[in-house]
C-alpha cells in the first residue's frame, strides 16, 4: 500500500505541474480550456499533499522517520500552574 501512496503521489503532483503550466501558458480567448487545466491542477495537488501527509504519517508510525517536534503541546509550563 506505501508504494501505491508513492506512486499516487509522483503522479499527482506531475499532473500538477503539467496541467498548470497548461492553464498559465492558454491564451485568454480559450477560457474553458483554461479553467479545464485549473481544476485538474487543483485536484492534482489536493491528491499530492494527501498523498504526501499520508506519506509521513506512515513513516512516523512505524519508526521510519523520527517524529515531528513543532506540533503544538498543551502541557503545562513550570512555574505557570495555578
């Protein structure tokens, strides 16, 4: 299953930079093309951030990658409590 993730990701995020070139370099006179390109660029990179957060979310669970630091921690502070 990681390796169908992975190569949904590669996928997506080409589709991506493919159809959004192909929606920036339209002519204005070919609008619906253009808005054709967008939405499929769109979806590409909704697919490849899933993909990828699916990714590291993996990887951090089983040991792969070491666990991110910057996520907010609702601990208390020394000297805070009251």
């Amino acid at each position: 299953m990681t390796k169908l993730i992975a190569i949904l990701n590669v996928v997506a995020w080409a589709g991506f930079w493919s159809f959004g070139y192909l929606a920036l370099t339209t002519p204005p006179e070919d609008g619906s093309r253009m808005v054709v390109a967008l939405v499929i660029a769109a979806l590409g990179a909704a697919t490849g951030v899933w993909a990828w957060f699916w990714i590291v979310r993996h990887s951090e669970a089983t040991g792969y990658a070491k666990g991110s630091r910057s996520r907010a921690r609702y601990e208390a502070d020394e000297g805070l409590d009251a």
